[in-house]
C-alpha cells in the first residue's frame, strides 16, 4: 500500500541534509547514438553488485542487465529494438529478446541542453508536497471487446481470462520486465503487453521504411546524400514518441500505484457486462501495538439470467476469506451451493471460508 503520509515523509527528505559525495569518473553519462535497427556489440567488463554487468559499447561504459549469466571479455551482438533518452531495448542477432542497456547516470541531454522540466512523477510528488495535486482515481482497465467469444462453459475458463486481462494490461509492465530479466517471467506473456506491441509497431515501421524501391538504387547526388542522415534521425526520433494509448496507461500505472484499486467495466462475453474491482486495504485490530495487516478485497456485480441482478464481495487476508452475496432471485440457489464453494477453497489451500448470501429487490 502507499503509506497515508507519503506527503509528509517527502516533505521529510525534501528538508533533511545530505552529504555531498565525490563524483563518480569513468562513467560516460550519455547513451551512444545507436538508432532503431542499429546492429553493435557489446564487450562485457566486469559484473556488478546489483545482477547487471558494466559494458563497453561504442567507446563508452555502460550498465547492461541480461537474462543470463556472463563473464568479463565476452562479447555479444546485439540489434536495437527501442530507445529513449535513457534506454536502449536490445535483442540478439538471433532474434531472442537478450538484453536491456542503460545509462547509468541521472539523466543528460545531448547539447544544446533543453530547459529542465520535472517528468510527469515528478511534478505528481511536486503537487503533493504543496497539497494542490487533486486524490488519485481508481486505474481502470480498457478493453473494447469481449473477454471471451462466447459463454464459458466452465468457471476455470473466465477465472482464467479475468486473470490475464489484469496481469496483461500493462499495468505492472515494468515490474514484469524486472521479472523477465531475472528469468522468472515468460516472454510470451511479456510480448502480449501494450508496451511490448508498441515496440513490435516500431520495429514494422523501422523494416518498412529501410525497404529500397527500384528508384531507390539510382546513385544519390551530393545533396542527397547529405540529407539521407538527416532523414534516418528524423525518423529515428518519431519512433520514440510515446503514442496517446500509451499516455493513457502511463496514468493509469501511476493512478494503480497510488490508490491501489483496479476497475474493469466491459463483456465478459457477447450481451454480457460485468463490473469488476480489486482494492488494497489496511485491516486494523482493536490491539494497538499490532501493525495493520494487508487485506484485498474484489467485488462484482452483474445480471445473470438464472440468479437475476448480482453482487458478490470478497476479501481475503493471511487469516481467512469472507464472502458476502447478493441477488434478486437466486439467492436461494447461492445459498445451496455455499458447502460445495468452501470444499473448493479448502482443496485449493485457501484460509476458511466466512460466507452469507442475501436477497434483495431487483433495481
């Protein structure tokens, strides 16, 4: 959870002193102007403390993080695949997915040096230092359509396809990449992402625009020439450019890592709607000297031919699963079925089952 007092603590750490240490030298502080496409090789050159490896690439040393073990003097050939300021996403000449390249300093600009401007969370812990920023909303997860083509026949099928749409929806891209790097997160999974089919966007935009026509191999004259690096940077720029989807999920990570609390709205099949949230809460007992102990809690509510207008809230802790139901003219087939559902919880290794079913009049 974010701590209540995030404000204050910033505050805190914004007004303490901190002693000036000594500059670090042989780091360049600068990525090489490696372009999308780009083919280079990178010559390991010792290990470092974190899991990552320093590198020699185009003359400069920089931070590298791999997928797989390595030693000082290998070398590895590598294609650029994404960049920004700060980053370059690159994979092997064999077209696995190998390694991830970073600037190790804070973050400088190629001359001329812009304006400073603060990043966007920048200016959100700016905004809650002097108390203007307005409180977060919940993130909510877009999806155009259905989740599934049809009904699902059985309850592990639309468990499983809830499952994925939150895990997929490049909410926890980073976090997940982190993981992938380390080896314990799929990158078939990974790929799925909305970041990831961005990059696969840019690589089809970069192969598009290097294919040559016929016209093309007629000899440039000197002016053209001098235009065609122009061009390549041009167009090496606006593929690094953050497109509106994306803009929009950048919000929702922050809006996701402030409140805690997902929202999903949309078919879980054809003329089927749902509303689906989980939230993170704080459960405090009546013991003062025990701390808060973490409780999530999802809730649904949805119209179902059989059971009519249903709501369901579940919350879970380390200790046990409350359950609380309602419907408008199935409460009596919740309630029947209520010892089968606390025999599953407890074959699935689940805290016991506290649950009620309710009836209530339909909207």
């Amino acid at each position: 959870m974010i701590p209540s007092d995030l404000a204050a603590r910033l505050r805190v750490l914004t007004e303490s002193t901190v002693n000036p240490v000594s500059p670090i030298r042989g780091v360049t502080a600068d990525l090489p102007e490696l372009p999308v496409g780009q083919r280079f090789t990178a010559r390991i050159e010792s290990a470092l403390p974190d899991g990552t490896f320093r590198a020699l690439v185009a003359g400069r040393s920089l931070t590298l993080a791999l997928p797989q073990q390595a030693k000082a003097g290998d070398t590895l050939d590598l294609v650029v695949m994404a960049r920004t300021p700060r980053l370059i996403i690159a994979e092997s000449e064999g077209d696995v997915p190998l390694s991830q390249t970073r600037s190790p300093a804070a973050a400088l600009s190629p001359t001329p040096v812009p304006t400073p401007t603060l990043s966007r969370a920048g200016q959100i812990i700016s905004h809650l230092l002097a108390g203007e920023h307005p409180a977060p909303q919940a993130a909510t997860i877009p999806r155009a359509t259905p989740l599934l083509p049809m009904p699902a026949p059985q309850a592990t099928q639309l468990a499983s396809a809830l499952q994925q749409l939150v895990v997929e929806s490049g909410l926890f891209y980073e976090s997940h990449q982190a993981q992938w790097v380390a080896g314990r997160y799929p990158l078939e999974a990974l790929a799925r992402e909305p970041q990831a089919r961005h990059v696969r966007q840019q690589r089809a935009t970069v192969a598009a625009s290097t294919v040559k026509t016929p016209a093309e191999d007629v000899p440039l004259t000197e002016s053209a020439r001098s235009a065609e690096p122009a061009a390549g940077r041009a167009s090496a720029a606006a593929s690094t450019s953050l497109p509106a989807e994306l803009q929009f999920l950048v919000q929702q990570q922050l809006d996701a890592a402030a409140t805690q609390h997902i929202v999903w709205r949309g078919e879980i099949w054809p003329g089927q709607n749902l509303h689906w949230e989980i939230e993170a809460d704080e459960q405090r007992d009546d013991d003062p000297g025990e701390s808060p102990a973490e409780q999530w809690t999802t809730s649904l509510g949805l119209t179902l031919p059989g059971l009519g207008e249903v709501s369901v809230v579940l919350r879970l802790t380390s200790a046990k699963v409350s359950l609380a139901m309602t419907a408008s003219t199935g409460a009596t087939a919740l309630q029947q079925g209520l010892a089968e559902l606390a025999s599953s919880f407890e074959a699935a290794g689940l805290p016991p089952l506290a649950a009620v079913v309710e009836s209530h009049e339909p909207a």
